[in-house]
C-alpha cells in the first residue's frame, strides 16, 4: 500500500491517509447538531480522537456530561465514548490547531427572502482558517447550492496563505440524515464524496471509509455532491406535492387519495409511492429546492417544476383548515370558537424534532381564525414559535371529550389511538394514522 501511496499522492496527502488508516488521526466537528453529533459518535467509535466545536455552551457541557440530546445517537455509545476520553466538544476553536482533518455540520437556513444564508459556513470556515495547518483536511457536510464549497469556503480558507489542492485538501459530502429512521443512519447510509481536486477526493473518502459502513460514492467535484445533495431532496419535494395535489383533487371528487395510491403501489415497476399530508417539515425537504431556485438565477433560468411544487406544499396547512371548516360545518359548528386537539406538532413520526414543522403554520392560521386548541405530542413537552412558548398536554379520555375536533397531524407510533376514536367526536386524519385500526366512525374524516 505504501509504495502505492508514493507512486499516486503528495507527501501531504500519504501521510494523512496513513494517520487515518492507523487510526492515528485526530477529527473534529464543527457543529453539534443532528447532523454533527451522531457523525462525531461514529468517528470516535471507530478509533478516532475526535473534537466537537459549537458555539451553544450548552450542547458543549451535555457532550462532555456523556448526556444525549439527539435522537439518533444511542445514549450509552455517547457515555461510553466520553467517559474513554475519545470525545470531547469545546466552544474554543484555537482547539482546531490540534486536528489534521474538520467537517462542518452547521445550519444553512432560508433568509426572510428565502435566500441561502450560507452566515454559519462562512463563520465555520474563516475559525478554521485561523488555524488551518499543512496537510489537513476539510470537508463541508451541510446542505447548501452547488458552488458553495469552491465558491465560498476554498477562498476563506486561502486566507490563511496556503493552497487549496496542494497544502490542505477540500472536499463536500452531503449529510444524509433521516430522523427516525429505523433501517438507515449515519453508519450504514451510503456517502457521496467530491474534492477540489482528485486527491482531495482520495483524502475525504479514506476518513469515510475508516468511519462509515455504507458505500463510499466518489464524484468528480464538490458542484456535483452539492447538485446530488439537492436533487434528492427536490425529488422528494416534487413527488409529494404531486401527492398533495392529488389528495386535493380527490378530496373534491369524492375519491379516497390513501386507496388509489395503495393500488397505485401494486404495480411493480415505474412507480414509488409517496403520500400527502399536512405539509412539508424538517432541515432539508422544505428549505433545499430554494437554494436550487435561488442559484438557478445566477442563469437566467427559471425552476418552473420545482417552485410549483413548493407553493402547493407551502398550501397544505390552508387546505388542512379549510377541511376543518367544512367538517365543522357538517355539525353546524363555526371555527371561530371552536376547540380542536391537535395530536402531533413533529414533523415526521416517532422523533421530536419540529423545525418547520407545518403545524406551526396550522397554529398560526387556527389562532388568526378564533379557534382554540390543545396540542398532544408524546415526544414534545414544549415548543417556541415566534416567539411565543407553547405547551404540550397529554392525551387522556378527558382532553379528546373536550374537543370539537381531534386532527392528526403526525403519526406517532406510541399514540392510543383507540383511545382517538372511542373518544372524539370528530376526527380529520391527515396522515392515514388510523389506516391500522378498525374504524367505524360517520366522524372520521381523512385528508
């Protein structure tokens, strides 16, 4: 192997990749969210001496207590990890000096003109600039517009005088995160991997290797795993709009949207079954196809498919109301006044993460309208939104009686659901939670 190395690659890039073969190499992660957190659990499960940087104080002393803050890191493996000394998290950035290689986890968020703020990548990367040595290693694993690693992080890292390609190595590999998923997580997800140049691809993808279980897919440039990234995430998009806009449509006929796509799916091939519901929520299907729309300006060229997609995502959560009002209508009951219970403010099933969450806008639309409400979520005791606190409540006989009607907006699986159809009076279903259970109800309603 080693005469390989000095036939193919720079003094810089052997000896790097010899220190992650030997496990001899030290890592750290910028950001310690649910992307980095769990990368950095890997990293130091397979032998690696791994730092974690945030700039919360407080994820920074859960970390080093060995306390778990995220769902898809296993409790014990954190403690265990910590307590080994194997990880450590740290607010002090000078600490990047003791490194040889840094992915950065950190938030791209949509500005208020749903443009890319790309502010914590910048900031990400003029700290490793700081310290940014001969021979190391940076890869960008937050989602963002292709060109951001060649366009905006190579140029803040070049301030530090060194030369992307020949003294450090670049590289992108999107993060594929799905909270909740019981088969698929950061070890066993297949990595996609584009350097700035060919060793630089050979550098990151030698780190995933010595990490991860799933493929290791390499690509001739960070553009091409930033426009993979996206693409992902915009198919999603576009099909469960086609979803939504469906269920709409059969709403209005008459026409039940959960059966045609249950006979939909028999079909072996040419299709993949996607389903509606009350909008889109999370970190990326939501917020992605906007960076897309956003750099595809740069081009004059107008994402069409995909900004249609968004706007009836976007206008679930009006449907959802204006399907509470027609079911209210039925009881000769106005919104105005009326008391819904609100079963579920996640995104998804089974986790209890609500970042734009289409239950937000929900709340927002219900309160605008006069409505009161209760919210139910097993996995979210409170929640800010706008600036405004809410609290959660438990599901009880009591609270189901209480209410006009119950909404589903999340599926969780740990929800009594005989309990939901003994004791409401209403139900308007919008994830087909209830598919499971024998229901029976003239009141039961889905989307």
């Amino acid at each position: 192997m080693a005469a390989a190395f000095n036939q193919t690659f720079s003094p810089l890039a052997e000896k790097l990749i010899h220190k992650f073969l030997k496990k001899e190499a030290v890592i750290g992660v910028v950001g310690l969210g649910y992307v980095g957190l769990p990368l950095a659990v890997e990293k130091a499960k397979a032998g690696f001496r791994v730092i974690g940087f945030d700039v919360q104080q407080t994820r920074v002393d859960l970390v080093n207590q060995g306390s778990n803050y995220i769902g898809d890191v296993v409790d014990s493996d954190l403690l265990q990890i910590v307590n080994e000394r194997k990880l450590v998290a740290t607010t002090d950035y000078s600490l990047i000096n003791e490194v040889d290689a840094v992915t950065i986890c950190v938030p791209t968020p949509l500005d208020k003109y749903q443009q890319p703020d790309t502010s914590y990548v910048e900031n990400s990367a003029k700290e490793i600039a700081k310290y940014l040595k001969p021979g190391m290693l940076v890869v960008l694993e937050s989602t963002t517009y292709p060109g951001t690693t060649e366009e905006v992080v190579k140029p803040i890292l070049e301030q530090s005088g060194l030369k992307c390609g020949i003294d450090f190595f670049v590289a992108y590999s999107p993060e594929r995160v799905d909270p909740g998923n019981k088969h698929f997580n950061t070890k066993n997800t297949p990595k996609v991997v584009g350097g700035i140049s060919w060793e630089c691809t050979k550098v990151a993808s030698t780190m995933y290797k010595e990490v991860l279980e799933g493929e290791i897919y390499e690509v001739s440039s960070p553009a091409v795993a930033e426009m993979e990234k996206i693409y992902e995430n915009t198919f999603r998009n576009i099909n469960i709009a086609l979803a939504n806009e469906m269920a709409i449509l059969c709403n209005k006929m008459g026409i039940d949207i959960w059966e045609v796509i249950d006979a939909a799916k028999t079909k072996p091939y040419g299709f993949m079954a996607f389903y509606p519901g009350p909008g889109l929520g999370g970190h990326c299907i939501p917020i992605d196809p906007f960076y897309l729309t956003w750099k595809a300006r740069e081009y004059n060229y107008h994402t069409r498919l995909i900004e249609v997609a968004g706007e009836i995502n976007n206008s679930m959560p009006d449907f959802v109301v204006d399907r509470l009002i027609s079911i209210l209508n039925t009881k000769k009951k106005p919104l105005n006044g009326s008391k819904i219970a609100i079963l579920g403010v996640a995104y998804k099933k089974d986790i209890d993460d609500y970042r734009e969450s289409p239950v937000l806008k929900i709340i927002d639309i219900l309160e605008s309208k006069g409505a009161s409400f209760v919210i139910i979520d097993p996995y979210v005791k409170s929640f800010k939104h706008d600036g405004k606190r809410y609290e959660t409540t438990e599901i009880s006989e009591t609270t189901l009686q209480d209410v006009d009607i119950t909404l589903i907006t999340t599926d969780h699986s740990n929800v009594d659901y005989q309990m939901v159809i003994q004791h409401s009076k209403l139900i308007l279903d919008t994830r087909n939670a209830l598919k499971e259970h024998d229901v029976h109800l003239e009141n039961y309603f889905r989307l």
